[in-house]
C-alpha cells in the first residue's frame, strides 16, 4: 500500500476532500493490493458477478475487469 493508514481512513478522506483522482488511486491501490495477495477469490468474486475471465487470468485482465465493474 503506497498510502499512509487504513484503506477505509484514506478513500474516505479522499471522497471527502472531492479528490476523484486521489480517491481513483487509493481505491485502485486496494485493488492491486487484493490481487496480490489472493488472485483467485478477486477472479472468483468477479465471475460470480458477471464477469468472464480466465482461470489463471493475468493482472491486467483482473483489473480491467474490475475497472469495467
């Protein structure tokens, strides 16, 4: 996580303080963050909603997936 603190203290401070980019980043710092950390519940999670990926799909599929969502 390259922000300071929880991720819940920084998107909210960020969509409090009307930053869509800053808020853009934090919240897709978290995304990579799950990515690394448990690739297959975020590819599993996104397929129960919808989205078709491969099994072992690759980063950028999962975030462009998520970006998508």
């Amino acid at each position: 996580m390259k922000f300071g603190g929880t991720f819940y203290n920084n998107f909210s401070n960020a969509t409090g303080s009307k930053n869509k980019d800053y808020a853009k980043d934090v919240l897709l710092d978290e995304i990579a963050r799950l990515i690394e950390l448990d690739r297959a519940n975020v590819i599993l999670i996104l397929k129960e909603s919808g989205y078709v990926l491969p099994a072992k799909a690759t980063k950028k599929q999962i975030i462009d997936a998520t970006v998508r969502a």
